[in-house]
C-alpha cells in the first residue's frame, strides 16, 4: 500500500467508532467509545477520548503517528504534556515495544493497518472500515428540525448556568463571598493549562491580602506582589509605561509542587501569559479597592440597562495601559472580559441574590445571560458544531455556545452519547 501520512491516519481514527474486534498490539481489546477532540495546542492529537481497553473505560487524550517508533522519534517519551496519552494510534507498530510516557506509565498501541483490507494479518471476516464519520451524531447530520436543535442548546446552556450559580452559593454559604468571586476571575483568566495554579495563588495570596495592600500603594505594588507570589518576577526596570510589556520568566523556588503543577509556558500565546494576566489582575483591584470587588461588580449587574449591558460589564474588566506613543497596550481585551463575566460574575451575582434575598439582582443577572449575543468561538464549540452536524449560524448567543460546552463536558466526554437529548432525538419525519 501506498506510504500514508499522519493526517491520513487521523481521518482512520475518526472512523474507528463502529469498528468491532479493535485489538491493541499485546492483545487486548479496544473499543472506541468516543474518539476525542482535536488538539488545540500543545500535546496530543485528540483529547478526553473515551476508550475501552483492558483496565475497563478510560478517559483522556490520544497520539496519532505512521509509525510507533515516531513517539521517541518526537521526543514525547520526555515530555509531561503527553502523560494523559491513554492510547497510542499508529499505522504500523514497528518498534515491537510499549508506549512509554514521561512520567512512566504505559499505554497499549493500536496499529490501523490490519483493519484495512490490504493491511498486513487483515482476516476476511473483519469488518472494514466506514468511508465516513461514524459517532452517532455525525450520522444523524441535517435530519433534526433546526428550532428543536435550538432548543435544545437553550436548555444546556440554562443547566449550564444554573450549575454554575449553585457552586458558587455552596462557596458563599460557607462565608466567603469575596474570595469565591476572587477564585471565580482566577480560574478564568487560567485558561485550561494554568487554572491549577491560578487556583492556588488565589489560595496563598487571598482576596482580603490583595485589597488590603490596594489601599496603602498603587497598582504597581499589587501587581509585583502577585508575580512575587507566583515565582513570575518582572525585571526590576519594570514600570506601567515601559516601552514593551515584557518580563523575565524566571524560575524562583516554585511554590507550586509538585512540578506538575507549576506554571505552564511552552505553547502559551504571548497575550494569554500569565504574567500579563496577574499583571491586568493588579489593576482590577485596585480599579475596585475602594468599594471592595463584589460591591462594585455586582452593583454593575443590577444598573447596567437590559439592552446593551452586556458591553458595560465587559468594560469592567478590561485593562489596557500606555504602549508605545498614544497607543495603549490591552492587558485584558474584550473576549476575555466577556467569559468572565458569562462564566462567573452573572453566575456569582445570581448566586448572591439568591443567599442574601436580592430576587431582583438574581433576575436581573439571569435576563442578561439569556440575552448575552455570541462571543468568540472556541475549538470545542467548532468542533461541537461539526460533530452534531449543528450549522454554526444557529448558534447565535453565548447561552447557546455554553449549551455546546455543557453537552460536550458532560455526556460527550464521559461517553455519554444515549443521553444526549440531540443524539437520542427521533429524526424528523
């Protein structure tokens, strides 16, 4: 056969899902249950794939290469990013050993090549494989009514939202009203890579700390004790008009261990450092150290008009400082502003009214969301629109783009398909 690229063992893994009688190369079985995302970054080449090997279900990412030999070839067998590898994909096993990560665990490999029919040991009773997509989904493209596919997205945008609101309650229940929305913009401004160590600066440096050292020094100070606390020093020339916003990435004594939890650069985008973001988190507070951050940001929520307060909101959290000239460097834009205010502070605020009695707060932040227009995409929401065969036009508010989000977080991920209300709709007739 002819010699195949990686892209076209890609496209074979993403027809495995109906496959029966896959075998890993020491003889186990395995079963595609959901075959992942494709990557978004650094690491490997799908994530949270669901697949059933011998240790029963398992979740996590997959590698995809020509040959087994390319992982030591890649360097990947010293690189922590790929240790949620569960299953090593390749078209010929030509190493004849196991899949060793960086942390020491090995993986099964599962070579594609026997399942096509001019594959090497292909048996004529196996089953080949499909021309096409085959989760569930895929199959059942353009047969839903779009309004009923709307609908849908509505209600897990709403279970979304509702979920959110009750952990955040669960926190303030427990007296800790500040920190929890505090902990809430942390997480968010961690992305997916650094929300652990956001998470625990959040802890080790707490809100109370930060607005109490807002009132006896500048942005400055805050934004150098942040960075301190993080082992993420800025230069000592460090000041708001510097010329360029750019910072030493030194390694102090981390106070993150183990080391898998430490700060993650490799692969971050230069905007989403999070130098930068702590940085923007210094001016924030001391933007609202005087009021205190959940008075004035829940104050926002209820005064903002209906129409359009959606822009407000954002403005309370972007951060820009003097660049070069007039121009002003944007230490926190707009799409960023906007997941936090729809991913935590609506959440929080109807979470607080609901706990001090503020019924409307709690609708005013819930009328917001439902009416919150759509935001910047994101890879899991594009990919979820081409699984579902979902046209990205009817995905036109953020309470349906976090419908997108639930759905692949809670069921896709899992394995979940039969409960997903799309996947188990009855085609229109």
């Amino acid at each position: 056969m002819s010699f195949p690229s990686e892209n076209e063992v890609v496209r074979l893994w993403q027809r495995l899902q109906m496959i029966e009688g896959l075998e890993s190369e020491d003889g186990l079985p395995v079963k595609v249950v959901y075959p992942g995302r494709p990557g978004d970054g650094h690491g490997a080449d799908f994530r949270d794939a669901i697949v059933f090997c011998n240790h029963g279900v398992t979740a996590g990412d997959i590698e995809i290469h020509v040959r087994s030999s390319d992982w030591s070839r890649h360097w990947h067998l010293t690189d922590p990013a790929y240790n949620r590898v569960v299953l090593h994909v390749v078209m010929w096993h030509d190493t004849r050993q196991p899949t060793i990560l960086q942390n020491g665990r090995s993986v099964p490999v599962l070579a594609l090549a026997r399942y096509l029919p001019e594959g090497p040991g292909h048996r004529a009773d196996q089953q080949p494989l499909p021309s096409g997509p085959c989760l569930p989904c895929n199959q059942m493209q353009q047969s839903f009514n779009a309004a009923a596919i709307g609908g849908v997205l509505d209600g897990a945008g709403e279970v979304r939202f509702f979920a959110k609101s009750a952990r955040f309650r669960m926190r303030i229940e427990q007296g800790e009203t500040g920190q929890t929305l505090y902990e809430g913009i942390m997480e968010a401004l961690g992305y997916v890579k650094n929300v652990t160590p956001f998470l625990e600066l959040a802890q080790r440096l707490p809100l109370k700390t930060l607005e109490g050292a807002a009132g006896s020094g500048g942005s400055t100070g805050l934004q150098k004790l942040l960075l301190m606390t993080a082992g993420l020093a800025p230069p000592p020339q460090y000041g708001e008009g510097d010329r360029k916003l750019e910072f030493r990435r030194e390694r102090r004594a981390s106070i993150f261990e183990p080391a898998s939890r430490e700060w993650y650069l490799c692969g971050v985008r230069p905007k989403n450092s999070p130098v930068r973001r702590l940085i923007a988190l210094g001016h924030l507070i001391r933007r609202y150290g005087g009021e205190g951050l959940v008075k004035a940001l829940t104050g926002k929520v209820r005064d903002v008009p209906d129409k359009g307060g959606h822009r407000e909101l954002e403005e309370a959290f972007i951060v820009s400082v003097p660049g070069i000239g007039r121009k002003r460097e944007t230490l926190l834009g707009r799409e960023k502003a906007a997941v936090i205010v729809i991913n935590v502070l609506l959440p929080f605020s109807h979470a607080l009214a609901r706990f001090t009695s503020q019924p409307g707060l709690g609708q005013k932040a819930s009328d917001l969301y439902r009416a919150y227009p759509f935001r910047a995409t994101n890879s899991i929401e594009k990919h979820m629109c081409r699984q579902l065969g979902v046209d990205r036009k009817l995905v036109n508010s953020a309470r349906r783009q976090q419908g997108l989000l639930h759905i692949y977080k809670n069921l896709c991920s899992q394995g979940k398909c039969g409960e997903c209300a799309i996947a188990s709709r009855q085609p229109k007739k």
